[in-house]
C-alpha cells in the first residue's frame, strides 16, 4: 500500500476529531506489520492534561487488537504541520523500530521521516543490573 492510501485514511479519521478547545483537528492512520491498519483522532477534554493525542489513540487501538509491531504512520492536520509531540514517539517507539516510517501532512505539504529521526534516544527501561 502506498503513502497516499495511509494519508487519505488519516484525513479521513480527522474528521472524527474532538477538539473544542484548540480548534487542532489531527487523525492519524496507523500500519503494522501484515498490513492491519488503526485510525484514530485527538480527543480534547475540559481538563487540559486529559488530552489524548491522535497518535497515542491509533496506538491504543492496535494493542488492543493484538497488533505489537508497528510499521508506518500517517498524521493529518490542517495549518501547523503535526509533528507527534514526545510522548507520542515514546509510546510509538515501544512498539516500533527506529525504522518505523512516519509521514506527516499538513494538507499542503508532506514529510516523510522516521521515528529514529524524531526520537534518536529515547527511555528503555534496562533491568540487566538486577
Ligand atoms: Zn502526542
């Protein structure tokens, strides 16, 4: 499957974006290994910190159907290019490789890059000293 397919997918699960007080719609499409596909959006609450990420949502919903690896994701929005904010690429980085593609679109423009780029360290919780 192409890029294009994975973006009109975020596109498409923006629309479901919950956001009254930002007014920053994002979806996001997210791809594991095999090819399933998770889409999901930002949901705002009254209490700011409650926010969940379009991201970290698509995350959810693919642990929750079993789905461990993570191979690609696609992020939309419209204005600001929506860059995964930090807790986004660390529970991205969990369950995917530095490899793993993220493509962003803000609707005029599109990058392409990588968690490894985004995230070029991050928490790995060690226990060998135990
Ligand atoms: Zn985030």
């Amino acid at each position: 499957m192409d890029d294009s397919v994975l973006i009109q997918e975020a596109q498409t699960a923006r629309e479901q974006s919950y956001c009254p007080y930002s007014g920053y719609a994002v979806g996001a499409c997210l791809e594991a290994k095999g090819g399933r596909r998770f889409k999901a959006c930002n949901v705002e609450n009254a209490s700011y910190g409650l926010s969940i990420c379009a991201e970290r949502s698509a995350v959810v919903q693919a642990v929750a159907h079993g789905a461990l690896e993570l191979t690609r994701i696609a992020v939309a929005a419209e204005g600001a290019m929506p860059y995964p904010c930090g807790a986004c690429l660390q529970v991205l980085r969990e369950f995917g490789s530095d490899g793993m593609e993220i493509i962003l679109t803000n609707g005029k423009h599109t990058e392409r890059t990588s968690l490894g780029a985004l995230l070029p360290a991050r928490f790995v919780l060690d226990k060998t000293d135990e």
